[in-house]
C-alpha cells in the first residue's frame, strides 16, 4: 500500500502562515482512499497495542489486558496516584504502538496491519519532508519516527513541549484517522501561550496533517467519559540525524 499526499495541497501556499504561527492544521491530507483504509486497520482488533502512561516517576509501558482488567481497588489507587501528580507535573495515559521501533527492529506485521505501516513508510518517504520542508523552510529533516495511539476515555497528555536532548526533533505530526469526533469529546490538541490561555486547539479531524515546530508548548485534553469513539492517530517527529 502506498500513501500520498492530496495534490491540490500547495506547501508553498501555506508557508507564511506556518512560519508566523510555528503550526498549522492541514484537513484533507492523503488522497484517494489511504486515511479510510488507515482508519480501519486502527479501528480493526489486530493492532498491538500497550498502555503506555506517566504519574510519578518515568514513563512506563503495561499489557493492556492487565492494565483494563485492574481489580477495583487497584484502579483507585492508579487514579489517586494519577490525578495528584497531574495537578502540577507532566502525566498522560494513552494506548500505544510504537511502529518505527518495530520497524527499526526489522519487524513488519503486514496483513492487516500493512496499513499503519504504510505510514511509516509514507512520512520517512520524499514527498513527505520535501512537503514538510517546503512548508517550513527547514530543509534538515532526515527521518521521522512513527508511534500508532489510542486515547479512549479517561485519556489524556498534560502539558508539554516535546524538547528532549539528544533527539533532534524539528517538528511534531499528527496524522487523524478518527472517522467522526466532537470537540466536546475532548482528546484536542491545545497549544498553549505565555499566560496559559489555550492560543489555538485542533480537534482531531479525520484525515487532518496537524503539523508544529518543537518546542512548543501543547497537551490533548482529557478524552470525556461520553466521548462515543476513540480517538486514533498516527504520530511522531520529524527529526535530523
């Protein structure tokens, strides 16, 4: 399967409006049928994925049968452990597979799953960053890894800015493939000024490039108990060697 990108998209066109802002929210990306066909394979119950979350202390990965099937008491105390820390540090819990890892580790799953990584290869492909450097200016965009996410209810990833040594990002991405999504569902994608006001949020809208220089600072606000589906991605950074 190979992605590409709508060709009435001008990078070009957009450019001014990127460097003035550091982001920019791009609907209608892929042409043809790639989003659904990505859409799918995310929705579909062969992707592997963890749960992946933070409250004190690292970043730590779990099965995520174990991690739903929680007795009660342990889900309190989770929760507790969870909402103290979010008050004042950086916390998120979301599910997760980490497709460019797998990649790297020179592990493809293919059959259904050939759709998700379809866009590793889409994003680490010449059109992509020639589209991302033609948008920004920034022509050191080597690779970009890849990370499939699910935020269902409960979810969330406080604020942050994605600046981490050694990592060289230039860009974050966020390719949607939630078919029908409300901003009142929670799960958008906030930036976030000086003075703390929320300067810009993107609903994750289907088949939307959300695109932003690091660092920035940014969170996706808490996914609501009602929200009536989940809120599925493909994301990563565009980074130089």
């Amino acid at each position: 399967m190979r992605l590409t990108i709508d060709p009435a998209l001008d990078p070009a066109a957009m450019a001014k409006v990127f460097r003035r802002l550091g982001r920019l929210h791009i609907p209608g990306f892929l042409a043809g049928d790639g989003a659904p066909r990505v859409a799918a394979a995310l929705a579909g119950p062969e992707v592997p994925w963890i749960k992946t979350w933070r409250t004190t202390g690292p970043s730590l990965d779990g099965d995520l049968a174990q991690f739903d099937g929680m007795t009660p008491e342990n889900r309190a105390a989770f929760d507790a452990d969870m909402k103290t820390a979010a008050k004042s540090g950086f916390c998120f819990q979301f599910d997760a597979w980490r497709v460019s890892d797998d990649i790297t580790r020179g592990v493809r799953r293919g059959g259904a799953l050939a759709p998700i990584e379809a866009v590793h290869d889409f994003v680490n492909g010449a059109a992509f960053l020639d589209f991302v450097a033609r948008l920004t200016g920034e022509a050191r965009g080597d690779f970009a890894d890849t990370m499939a996410s699910r935020y269902r209810p409960g979810d969330f990833l406080s604020a942050h800015d994605d600046l981490v040594s050694g990592k060289n990002r230039l860009f974050a991405y966020v390719l949607n493939f939630t078919p029908v999504w409300r901003a009142d569902w929670g799960g958008v994608l906030s930036f976030l000024d000086e003075d703390g006001h929320v300067a810009e949020g993107y609903a994750p809208a289907f088949n939307a490039l959300n695109i932003f220089a690091i660092p920035a600072a940014h969170a996706v606000s808490y996914v609501a108990p009602y929200a009536g589906a989940d809120r599925l991605s493909v994301t990563g950074w565009v980074r130089h060697a």
